[in-house]
C-alpha cells in the first residue's frame, strides 16, 4: 500500500509541477494563490480544472487568425485633441489616458441616439433590416425563437429573400440548446449563422468564455450597441396575459450609431465571424464625414476580451473614476468589482466625488445577490452610495462622469465581464449625450431604495456568512 501512495504522490507531483510553473509565469498575486492551493492540495483533479479554466487558449487561437501580435502595453501620447469643448483640465486628462489605454481613436461625426428599453429599440433595430439594402450584421448574445425572437427570423428571412447579405453570430452559452434555436432556423433559410464556442469536446478548454457582446451593422450606415438582447423577456406583455409564467420582464439600454464609428463596429464582426466560422467576411463600409459641426458626438467602439491580456475596460472604468473632479453615476445589474475597482470607486469617493451605484435588489441569479451585498459595507464606509431597485429588473449598464463623459455597451461591473467574456463598449465625449444618460441615470435612482451602512451592519451573522462565502466565486460569476 505504501509503495501504491509513493507512486500516485510522484505521479501527482509530475503532474502538478508544471502546472505550477504555468501558473506562476501567467497568473498575477491575486489569481495565483488560489490556483497553486487548488492544484497541489487536490491531486489530479486540480490541474484538470486549471486546464480546463485556467489557461487563456482564446488568445492563441485568435493570433492564428489575426496573425501574431506583440501584447499591447500602453503608452503615453502627446495627443491633439479631435474636439475643442473638454472644459477642464481634467477631462482633457481623461482624453489623453483613455487615448493610451486603447489605440482606436474618437470619432467626430458621429450621431448616437438612446434606446430606452425593447419598446424603443426593437422596433428601431426591425425598421432597419426592414430597410437593408445590401448586408446586415448581428451579434447577440441571446437570441431565442419565441415571440420577440420570431418577430427578428421573419425581419431578417425576409432580408436574405430580397438579396441582403446576412450573417448572424449567436453565443452558445448565451443561446442554448433549445428545440426550436433561432439560428437554426435562420440557417434553414439559407442565412450564415455560427455560434461562438459550440458545446463540443475540441472547445472543451474554452468552455468558461463568452461572446457577450450585442451589436447589429445595417449597410455600413447605421449600427445599433448596448446591452440589449433578443429574447421575450425584453418584450411588452402580450394582449390578455403575460410573457410567461416562468420569466421576469427586463429593462434595458441600447444606442442607435451613425457615422465613422461604424467601421470600428464592423471591424470586431469581422473578426468574430472569423473566429467562430472561421471564415472571412468584409461588411460594406458607408465613408462619412469625420469632421462636422453639426454632429459634435466623439465616439469610439472598445473591444475587450481574454484575447488581449491587457484588460482595456477595466482600466477606462479605473481612469474614469481616478480623474473624475465631480460625479461619477453607475448603473449595473451585476456589481461585482475586482480589489482594484473598489479602492478606486472608494478613493473617488473620499476626495469628494460624488460616487453613486444603481443595482437591482434583485438580480436573476441569487449566489451573485449574496456576493453583491458583501461588497456593500466597504464600499459604504468609504463614501460610496449605493442604491438598490426594484423590480423589473434593469439589465442597463451605464457610467456618467462629470456631465461629458459617457461609457455604455455590454459590460458589467464583475470580472467575468472584464476578464472573461468578449465585450463591445461604446465610449462617448459629447454634453448633450451626457446630459441626457444623466436624466436617464436620476430617474432609476430615483425609484431605488438608498442602502445605509447601518442596514447592512445590522445583516445578521449567518447571512454575511453566507454572503461573504459567495464573494469567494466572483471570479467566476
């Protein structure tokens, strides 16, 4: 029996060793400590986890198609500015870092229009394949065949019958294994589909990853991003009844876009397609104007996902709040901030920036309920002001800084959001877009419940055990 331990302890540790390596040579302080615990304590078991979650293979795989790249690392730029109304020393501070963190450059010439929930976005999103000409582009992290669903399958059959190109990328986690799968049934018609990171052994790796990002491209003239999905839960209830039984409405945001930014739209299709089809596409780009005083709106599309170990949103959102000289308004569904997004919302906060969080009281996934409200009390004593909403349930995600800034698109506030999943953030430079979300922001603070710190001092033991039990997993989340 002693010689059988002997063997299987070696066998544990020739497996084990190498993985440690991996894992001190690609994993930082924070992400390290755990995965080394897990591999050496749990013999086997913990490098076949670390080897199906803990190795970034999205990022080799997307150098094969778009060919090998040095990591991007920032760098300070002296950059003139595309536009001459940034009032304050600050936020042309706040240009210069965010122009170092991502290279894709603000766009004048753009419009971007607000979509307050699916009663103003769908319709709008209808009416354009409606009116397609030559190619539409979707990429949706949710598209279920039900009511709402059925409603895009006949828009966009209708598009391909009429010689519209079109092709559509759904997410595999996202979209799941249904009877009557929407992209499936666009397929039958002749319609390009593909999905991102299909349920089969080969994607085994890259199982934890996700395609979250929400974007359609009509023409090359008009685009439309946010967070908006397409599923009944975002429809009106139906004459006499209910969505169902079974499913809570949602409330949302989504942006309608003209202009030059749509070539950074089509260019992260492009690369998506390329990535989950393994096909080359190149979406028809409509040239316009960079420059025009009559539409002021600056505007980049941010890309982010494990394919670029730099973490670009994280580092917009940190920026964001380092530079803010006097409010910052957040809305999220999902408030799960790594260490370093919580000292910064908590240092924002304590040099007097007016810092304040929008969270439902109740999301759609109770373990992240717990971990949220373990990240409250911290949070509270420093400064920070929490508002929890009832329902229906806001899916918006929205950041207001100081009146002129404007960040909007598919993230949340979790590290699944900015670690893990591919995501499409649009990021704004414009006092009337701002001045607008604003008014959008007060109004869902307004039907939220301020969260004081003696509440939730007074959250009985057993529960902040509970809750705090569950922050352990917010990596993961």
């Amino acid at each position: 029996m002693s010689t059988l331990l002997t063997l299987v302890l070696l066998l544990h540790l020739i497996v084990a060793l190498p993985v440690c390596v991996h894992i001190l040579l690609t994993k930082d302080e924070t992400a390290a400590p755990p995965w080394l615990a897990l591999v050496l304590s749990s013999p086997f078991l913990g490098a076949f986890f670390y080897w199906i979650l803990g190795i970034n293979r999205v990022q080799r795989r997307a150098r094969r198609f778009r060919g090998r790249q040095a990591r991007y690392i920032p760098q300070p730029r002296d950059r003139a500015l595309p536009f001459a109304d940034l009032p304050t020393g600050q936020q042309r501070q706040l240009f210069h870092y965010e122009s170092a963190v991502h290279d894709s450059p603000f766009l004048g010439g753009n419009t971007v229009t607000p979509l307050i929930g699916a009663d103003q976005a769908f319709p709008d999103m209808l009416s354009a394949i409606a009116a397609a000409k030559t190619n539409i582009a979707l990429s949706v992290y949710i598209f279920d065949a039900d009511e709402i669903g059925e409603k895009f399958i006949t828009a966009l059959t209708a598009a391909f019958a009429r010689g519209v190109s079109v092709h559509v990328l759904v997410d595999e986690i996202g979209s799941g294994n249904k009877s009557r799968d929407a992209d499936r049934e666009l397929a039958k018609a002749g319609i390009e589909t593909a999905r991102f990171i299909p349920q089969k052994i080969k994607f085994l790796p890259v199982v934890n990853l996700r395609n979250h990002r929400k974007i359609m491209i009509v023409d090359g003239t008009v685009g439309f991003i946010g967070g908006m999905n397409i599923c009944l839960n975002y429809g009106p209830k139906a004459k006499g009844g209910s969505r169902s039984a079974s499913r809570e409405p949602v409330r949302d945001l989504h942006f309608r876009v003209t202009g030059p930014a749509l070539e950074q739209m089509s260019a992260i299709f492009e690369e998506d397609w390329k990535f989950a089809s393994g096909k080359s596409i190149t979406l028809p780009v409509t040239k316009a104007r960079r420059e025009d005083a009559n539409l002021p709106q600056y505007v980049r599309i941010v890309p982010d996902g494990p394919d670029n170990p730099f973490q670009r949103t994280l580092w917009i959102m940190l920026g964001a709040l380092a530079l803010a000289q006097k409010s910052v308004h957040i809305l999220t569904p999902y408030f799960l901030p790594n260490a370093m997004l919580t000292s910064a919302l908590a240092v924002a906060a304590l040099r007097g920036i007016d810092v304040r969080v929008v969270v439902p009281a109740k999301t759609d996934i109770r373990l992240v309920d717990w971990a949220m409200a373990a990240k409250f009390q911290d949070l509270l004593e420093h400064g920070v002001k929490i508002y929890t909403a009832g329902k229906p349930f806001d899916h918006s995600k929205l950041m207001v800084v100081d009146d002129v800034w404007v960040l909007v698109g598919s993230s949340n506030w979790d590290q699944r959001s900015l670690r893990l999943n591919f995501e499409a953030n649009l990021e704004c430079y414009d006092a009337d877009l701002a001045a607008t979300m604003e008014a959008h922001y007060q109004a869902m603070q307004g039907r939220a419940e301020l969260v004081s710190l003696a509440r939730v001092q007074a959250v009985p033991r057993r529960i902040r055990l509970r809750n705090n039990l569950a922050r352990l997993f917010t990596p993961y989340l």
